[in-house]
C-alpha cells in the first residue's frame, strides 16, 4: 500500500477539543473502518499520507470530510489541489464538518455515495494517485 499514515482526528461530545489519532503504516480495514465512522462532528475527517514521518500542519495528501450520508474528498498530492467535483449536484450548501469551527461546501464538492468515496481512497492508498475514475476539479492555493 502507498499509504503510510492515516489520521483520525476526534473531538469531544461538545465539540471544541479534539486531538489525532494517527497510525502508521494502517490496513486498508484500518482506513475504512475511518470512514465508515465520520459523523460530521465528533469524527469529522481523516488525513492520509504516503510518508509515515509528516511536519506538523503537513496539509494531507487525500482528505476525507464528513459522514452520515455526505463527503467531500480533496488532495495536495504532488503539488497539487484537487477536489472531488460533481457538477450536477449544484450550489446547495452542505454542512460537512459541524464541531469546532466547523465547514460548509457546494453540493458540487461533495459526494452522497459511500461506495465512491471508499473506492476513491482505496485507489488512492494503493496508487498514491487519484482515481482516475472520479470527477477531480482543480483549485488554486
């Protein structure tokens, strides 16, 4: 696998303290089973990176923001910024990521299928390249 590092980052049930879980060198179960937890609030997102050793404030380099029906999904690999793209689904906002200080997105940026957003990081930490078989916009920095 081309990933070496996977962060969770939890908070608390108020939502204002959090800290990362990070595991080095995570089975694909391990990453999964991530994703499959994002709630938008207490588990808001998880980083993934192909090194084990990161600086800290390192951006990740494929993102996954969300949970309980809606994900965004974003990279900063090999210099650049790429975000998942669905223009069908328009302007709506979405409130991705509810704790802390929170995020809302463009429908157009987020994903209602859990299976896409689990094939997509599955070809990433295989890969350590986006699938090409997803939408990817890319945004400046």
């Amino acid at each position: 696998m081309k990933v070496h590092r996977l962060d969770v980052t939890v908070y608390d049930e108020r939502g204002w303290r959090w800290r990362t879980e990070t595991s080095l060198d995570p089975l694909w179960a391990d990453i999964e089973a991530a994703i499959r937890r994002l709630d938008r609030f207490r588990y808001p997102f998880i980083w993934l990176f192909r090194n084990a050793e990161v600086e800290l404030y390192t951006p990740p380099e494929f993102n996954v923001v969300g949970g309980d029906g809606e994900f965004a999904m974003d990279s900063t690999a090999d210099g650049a910024y790429q975000r998942y793209y669905d223009e069908s689904r328009g302007n709506e906002e979405i409130a991705i990521w509810r704790s802390d200080q929170g995020a809302t997105f463009e429908a157009k940026y987020c994903c209602s299928s859990l299976d896409t957003v689990l094939r997509a990081t599955h070809y990433f930490c295989d890969h350590g390249a986006l699938d090409p078989g997803v939408v990817w916009q890319s945004q400046p920095w």
